[in-house]
C-alpha cells in the first residue's frame, strides 16, 4: 500500500493514519511480546501526531463525553493485578482545544466536555505506554454511549474523520473477542472454534468493507464472541472512518489469548503493517477470576 505523504518525505501534511489495538490485559504495559512489538511499530512508523484521540472500551457510560482538561490523570481501573502495574504512571498532557474541536465535528450529535471526572485509562495507557513512550503527546480520550447502537459511534467515527487531516491520530482500544467469562487459563496463546470464526469474519469485513461491520451482529458466534458491546464498539469508530476514507483496514498483528479474547489490531493507511516477533503472547492472569478484573 502507498499512502501520500508517508511514502513521500516531499508530502509536508501527510493524512495521519488510524488504528484499532486489541489492548487484552493491562499486563501487557508491562510484557514485551509480538503485540506490544507491534504497537510499539505503529508508534514509531506513523508522523508525529499533533495529538491522539481514544475512544476505549473502558470509559463506557449512559453519554457522549470527551476529556477536556489539561492534565489528565492515570486511571487504573482494574483489580489484582500486582503492585507494579498499579504504578504504571502515563503523565501525557490533555488537549482541551483537540475536546472542542472533537464536539464541532461531532454535530448534531452530542458530545460534553469532561473536565474533571475521567482522564487516561488502562485501554489507552497500557498501549500507549509502547507505543509512544515518552508520553509527550497530548491525548484525549472519548467516551462510549452505552445507550447509543452500533450505527451511532460508526457514524460519529466517520464524523471524526477530518481529524486525520489536522494531525490527530485516532486510536480505538479494545478487541474483536472478548468474553471474560469464558477465559480458560490452560489455553494463555489460543481460540476456540467460535472465536476463531467470528475474529476472521470480521477481519474480512475490516479489510474489504468496513462498513458491513455493523452486521457483524448477525453472526451465528456474535453472542460469545461479544456478550457485552464495550470492547467491540471502539471498532466501530476505525470502521466508520476507513469507509469516510474509501479505503479498507489491513490488520497489524493478530492472536488471541485464553481461549475467548482476540487480540487482533487493524490499521488504516499505514503501510508497514506486521506481526511482529512470533515469540511471547498472552500475559499471565492474576489470581483473581478474570470477570473480576475489568480486564
């Protein structure tokens, strides 16, 4: 794939491209394996973004929100994992201006500004701890509308879409498979039959139309693959922009982990997709049943 400005150093505002992490566990902030080699190459192979806007599947509520203040704080929400993890710090600035802007695009759609309630949670920082490290990128992130349908945050995604041409990289976290309920620790580098069926159906969907995600609703698996929609939303945002692009997805890495999570990335017009080392997988689980951690 060639893409303007990425493939010609002449090009002075390359569009910036987008991408979809199957973040996994939050101990992945912490592990070096072929996933998180894999953020940390998209990190270092897109421009330098002016900002990064998230929409992760843990800030999930009954509204539109996005984060509007300067310094946002580090969120660890989730539960036993160890000490280490807890400390994990992502002091990246806010970027109040990027929140404004994002509610401009957003209408007639609504989207408050949080100012003091939310920050950068662990779907965001536990990707972009590798993927850019040094935390000098401002993020925002955007909320998930529990009560809004799929059609919704496709469309407010496709809405977004003139971001990438005002340097912003947008970032969904979450991922294609998750059912924590059904997580087999025996299995830490594999997927059962269903998961397998749906994460490939939806990667065919994701690499030749995007917009056909939306009817990923209809497969035979939807059910275990996806029993609550928080992880799978965030997809819906790289979807609606790839179809306002007219281009299609191509996939980063992919694996699952534990029998019934996905971790397959996507990315759009970025050219250098790869699956990284084929060493290292899925992080250890902590001792606590995996529905209790807000993995």
């Amino acid at each position: 794939m060639s893409v303007p400005g990425l493939d010609d150093p002449t090009v002075d505002d390359p569009v910036m491209p987008a991408a979809f992490f199957g973040h996994g566990s939050p101990m992945n902030a912490l592990e070096h394996n072929r996933y998180t080699e894999a953020w940390r190459a998209f990190g270092q192979g897109v421009p330098r973004p002016r900002a990064i806007l998230v929409v992760s599947a843990h800030w999930y509520m009954n509204a539109s929100a996005v984060t509007a203040m300067a310094r946002p704080r580090t969120i660890h929400d989730f539960y036993g994992f160890p000490d280490e993890l807890f400390a994990v710090s992502y002091p990246a600035p806010g970027d109040p201006e990027l929140a404004g802007r994002v509610t401009e695009l957003a209408h007639p759609l609504w989207v408050g500004l949080d100012t003091d309630s939310w920050g950068i949670d662990h779907g965001t920082w536990s990707v972009l701890v590798h993927a850019f490290p040094e935390a000098d990128v401002p993020v925002v992130q955007l909320a998930i509308n529990a009560a809004k349908p799929f059609e919704y945050h496709f469309e407010l995604g496709a809405r977004l879409a003139p971001l990438r041409d005002e340097g912003v990289l947008i970032i969904g976290s979450g991922n294609v498979v998750h059912n924590l309920g059904l997580m087999d620790p025996r299995h830490p580098d594999s997927g059962t039959d269903w998961a397998h069926r749906f994460d490939e159906a939806v990667g065919t969907m994701m690499t030749s139309s995007p917009a056909t995600v939306i009817e990923a609703t209809r497969h035979p698996d939807f059910g275990l693959a996806v029993p609550t929609p928080d992880h799978f939303i965030p997809l819906m945002y790289l979807a609606g922009l790839a179809d306002a692009s007219g281009h299609a997805a191509t996939a980063l890495v992919d694996g699952f982990g534990y029998g019934s999570l996905s971790m397959t990335s996507y990315a759009l017009d970025f050219p250098c997709a790869t699956d990284g080392p084929e060493t290292g997988g899925a992080p250890s689980l902590p001792a606590v049943p995996p529905d209790s951690t807000n993995l």
